[in-house]
C-alpha cells in the first residue's frame, strides 16, 4: 500500500483489514471483486467472540459493496448437528446481519477428494499406515527436522488404491491418514507432511454414508475458499502460522485452472486478534461440556457468552456491537473486560428500555393520613431519553411496597432515604415523612408508618420543595408478584482459562444466579413481552424472560445501573 492511501485510511479511522480490502481493491485485484464467507463449524452455538467474526466478515462487505456468504465448514461428522445449524442462522440474523448464499464444505467432498487424487498421482500425498503417535514422534521441532515416514516414498499406484479403500469402509479409523509430500525440515511445523484425509466411520449429517474419509481443516477451508471465489478469507490470529500451508494448496489448484489465475483471482486470508472476556470461557468445548453436566440451564443460559445467552439476558444487539467496535481489531491478542460490554449495554439500553418500577426485597409501607380507599393515578414517564416513547399510569394508595435497604432505624447524617423524622419523595407521587415503625418478633422491621403533604404530588405548588432522597414504590393492591433472577459472573476468577485448575468445572462462581421469588412490579408489566427491554428505576436494566407468562412472571437482570462489581472487588 503506498503511503498516501495509508495516511488516508488511518484518518478515516479504518481497521488493518479494512486498510487490505480497500488497498486490494484499488488496485483491481480479483478484478475489483469482494467476497467474504463467515465459516462456523455447526458443532455449537455462536458466542460473542463469533460476533466479533462475523462483523467484520459482513461489515466489510457491505461497506465496500462485496457479498459475503454464510459457509458452515462441516468436515467432522461427529461433533457436528444439523440442530446447530438453524441457531447459528438465527444468531447472525439477530444481530443484524443478511447473507447472500449459504454453503458447506461437505458440497465440496467430492471435488476434495478429486483434487488428494490427483496430489497422490502426482507424487504429492501419500498414505501412512503408523498410528498418529508415530507421526508426531518424527515430527521434529521448529529447530530440529522432522524424520521421513517409512511409507513416504511408496509408489502412488499404492497410495492410490490405499486411499480408495480408506473410503469405502474397509479400512479402520486410524489405521491408515493420506498426508501431503511436502517438507519434513520445513521451519513451519505445518509444512512437515501434514495429515489431509482421516478415516471416520460416522455418518455425516448431511452426506450420510457416502464418505469414509473426510478432509482436515488445513485441506479443506482455503479450497473451499477457492471454489467459492472468496476474495478476502479473515480468520483469526492462531490461524497466521496456517497461512503459507493456505497458500500452497491454493498454488497447487490453480495450476489446474489456468482460466482463473488470468483474471487475477486468488483468496487471501487475513487474520486479526480473538476476542477474550473476563470471567468466561470462549471455547465450545468447555461451554458443551457446561450444558451437557447441567452446570448453567441450557446454550442460552443468561451467564452464557453465547449470542443466544445475551439475548435472553436482555442485551440489545446494538450494545454488542458498540462494545466490538469499542474494543477494534487488531494483530495483539488481549483479554477483554467485561465491564466495558457492560458498560456498552448500559449505554445502550439507557436509550430504548421502558422505565418500571419493581420492588425485589419489599416491607410495607403506610401513609397513615392518606384516605383508606383512594387510588389515585400517576403518570410515569416511559423514557426520559425517548419522548416518542410516551408515558403509563401507576396507581397510587394508602399501603405502598418499598425496598427494604430503603429504611433504616436509626440512620447516619447523610442518610438521604427513609428514617424516622426525615422526608423522602415517592417518585412520581408525593413527599412523606415517616412518623414510626413496627417491628415482628424477630426484631424485623415489618411496617413503616408515614405522613404524606398533599400539596406536594408532582406538578402541584410544592412539590419543589427540596428533598434529597426519591424512593420507589409499588401499591401493594395494585401490584403483580414476580420473580426475579440476578446474575452475576460464570467463573470466580479473571482468565479460567489461564487457570493451572485441571478441572475448569472448580473455578464456577456459585453465586452466579440468586433467584428472588418475592418481587412485586407494576401492574403495567402484564403487557410485557418476552425479550422486552426494561428498566427498574433505580435497580438496573432488566428483561422479560422467555419463559414468563402473565400467570407467573419472570424477569433477568441484565446489567445494574452502575458499575458496583469492579469496585467491590478490586
Ligand atoms: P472450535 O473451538 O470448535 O474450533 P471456534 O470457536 O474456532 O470453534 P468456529 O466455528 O470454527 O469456532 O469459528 C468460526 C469463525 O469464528 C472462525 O473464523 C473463527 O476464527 C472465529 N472465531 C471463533 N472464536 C472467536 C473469538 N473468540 N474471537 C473472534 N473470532 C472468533
Ligand atoms: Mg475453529
């Protein structure tokens, strides 16, 4: 890229990835073609780090006027479902994402398979009979070469014949791999003979029994790269070393397509840093291993990392993709805090979730001058930030459900809620001082007697008096019962998988999910849908969950109002 073109893209505050796509299409490479493919294996569901992907596969083909394709890379039948593939679809939908086509590898088996032939006819495969322990025995070290298979140099008519047979079910998985001629003292580990072709006797969700053999990630993903025409083939980092190995199946192809080399076409893989976050796991065989054991409820458990986890924890797709652009990409891996997605949730849901009132851990209220059978309606604003968002009614009475941390007995100076001889304000409603407690045998408080100024609801001459505390409030005749389930981080520790920990199981928060089963919210939340975006006032943001009904409700923290968990505990 020459400078001028540098200094402009830096100005325009593009990424690394995007500074190659525009400098490759300046200059007319792939005939002035873009195209993407994001390419999950379908054994999981998708998780942030997958978000964080897919972006910028879709991202940048749309902003330069590319496509890019949904590819699954479904090349290992047995860890691989056909009921992954419709989630990771709904995931990327949610997010915001369209694809143009989708693919499998396993369309390409075939054209795979044609091409190992024709490397074994022309002496640049072969078929090893050791075991895989043998073959890593002579693989070497980055300093030292590797040692010759005793079967690399037996005639391809062998390897041929060899091969056909790994493929149709006469030879036993892992009796027998095809690996590449290439170099056994090549510094690149990956060039040392690598394994292209394994046998597996598992039938494939979406071929069945046709194939024996199925193709090795390396033999596979830059091919089908290829057949596609993929232009720009992003990836991440531990996939750089891959690269010269990409590169030289690629070379290997086009030899034989002297038609497609002439218009320029090569796919180019570029690789950018993974996403890690604190106190969390990325992989999808940790997070498998936490579903199948019943340790979290489920791929979208809310303490999950998974896009489906998120969503039914009520973050917004917008938060996870302001705190992808906050964190950029770049060529360093690094471990992500999670405080700065919370922080992009709290940014974000602050602009679109309806303000209710709830009350988690209630004790009882009266206004012992406030006549006994008035109900009178208050106007709650649904969205302060949002004037198009309107307003709702709550109804107010004589017998209010507040938070209990909202009382104290006997209370220090700077106390701004609720203690005998002082005034708070009930939001929306009026200014009452409390008069008196009651307390039950257990020495709890039970009731909070107070008096209300009824010249002080909002809009009426005083109610600009000064009072320092505003309280919530639920009327408990007019209130729903609800439960409410707080979460707080899946694992205990910063990095679980820096851990010495043999078992990542030890390392689980166990206070990472407090279900309340005593909540009161406002009548207005029967209306509520699943997923809808709320927020307690003075709580935290939460959300409806999928599994409330207007019989029983249930809500998730999503996040709280502030960032209350680093300080506590740093
Ligand atoms: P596995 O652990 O099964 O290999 P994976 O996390 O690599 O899974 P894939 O389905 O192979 O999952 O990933 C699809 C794409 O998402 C790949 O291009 C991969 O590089 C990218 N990806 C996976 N994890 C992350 C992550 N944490 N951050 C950014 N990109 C990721
Ligand atoms: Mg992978």
């Amino acid at each position: 890229m020459n400078v001028q073109i540098e200094e402009t893209n830096e100005k325009k505050g593009l990424n690394f990835v995007e500074q190659a796509v525009v400098s490759d299409l300046k200059e007319g490479k792939n005939g002035g073609r873009l195209q993407t493919r994001f390419p999950p294996e379908p054994n999981g569901y998708l998780h942030i780090g997958h978000a964080k992907a897919f972006s910028l596969d879709f991202g940048i083909a749309q902003k330069y006027g590319g496509v890019c394709n949904l590819r699954f890379d479904d090349t290992n039948p047995v860890k691989e479902d056909t009921e992954y593939i419709e989630f990771i679809m709904e995931d990327i939908r949610w997010m915001g994402f369209r694809w143009e086509n989708i693919y499998y590898a396993s369309d390409y088996f075939q054209q795979l398979f044609d091409f190992a032939i024709r490397l074994i006819k022309e002496g640049k495969a072969y078929v090893d009979e050791q075991s895989s322990e043998e073959i890593a025995a002579q693989k070497g070290t980055p300093t030292q070469p590797g040692r010759e298979s005793p079967y690399r140099n037996r005639p391809a008519q062998e390897s041929l014949e060899l091969f056909q047979k790994m493929n149709t079910g006469e030879i036993e998985e892992g009796a027998m791999v095809l690996r590449a001629k290439i170099d056994m003292a090549n510094p690149n580990m990956h060039f040392r003979d690598p394994v292209i072709y394994r046998v597996i006797h598992h039938p494939h969700h979406r071929t069945g029994d046709t194939w024996k053999v199925y193709p090795m990630y390396d033999f596979a993903h830059g091919q089908s790269d290829y057949f596609e025409g993929v232009t720009h083939s992003i990836c991440t980092l531990e996939f750089e070393v891959h690269r010269p190995l990409y590169d030289y199946f690629i070379d290997e192809l086009i030899e034989e397509k002297d038609l497609v080399t002439e218009s320029g076409y090569r796919p180019r893989q570029i690789e950018f840093n993974r996403l890690n976050l604190t106190y969390t796991v990325m992989s999808k065989r940790k997070l498998l291993t936490l579903v199948k054991e019943g340790l979290v409820d489920g791929w979208d458990d809310p303490r999950m990392p998974t896009l489906c986890g998120y969503r039914r924890r009520g973050y917004s797709p917008k938060s996870i993709q302001k705190f992808i652009n906050m964190i950029g990409y770049t060529k360093f891996d690094a471990l992500n805090d999670v405080a700065m997605l919370e922080a992009a949730a709290r940014e974000d849901l602050n602009l679109r979730a309806t303000r209710v009132s709830a009350v988690l851990d209630p004790v009882k209220l009266i206004i012992t001058n406030y006549p006994q059978d008035q109900v009178e309606e208050m106007e709650a604003i649904n969205n302060p930030e949002d004037a198009s968002a309107g307003v709702h009614t709550i109804e107010f009475s004589r017998e209010l459900w507040i938070e209990r941390e909202d009382f104290m007995e006997e209370a220090p100076k700077k106390y701004f809620r609720l203690t005998p001889g002082r005034e708070v304000r009930l939001k929306n409603a009026y200014i009452i001082e409390c008069t008196s407690f009651k307390k039950n045998e257990e020495g709890e408080i039970e009731e909070i007697y107070c008096e209300y100024d009824p010249n002080t609801r909002s809009g009426m001459p005083d109610s600009n008096r000064k009072v320092k505390g505003t309280l919530h409030w639920l009327s408990t005749r007019h209130c729903l019962p609800a439960e409410v389930r707080l979460y707080d981080r899946l694992f205990k520790v910063e990095n679980p998988s820096e851990e010495k920990e043999a078992d990542f199981r030890a390392l689980l928060n166990p206070d990472s999910l407090k279900i309340l089963k005593n909540c009161y919210v406002e009548k207005y939340l029967l209306q509520a849908k699943p997923y809808d975006y709320l927020q307690f006032q003075r709580i935290g943001y939460f959300n409806v969950d999928k599994d409330s009904t207007p019989e029983n409700l249930i809500f998730n923290r999503t996040v709280g109002l502030k960032d209350t968990w680093s300080r506590m505990n740093k």
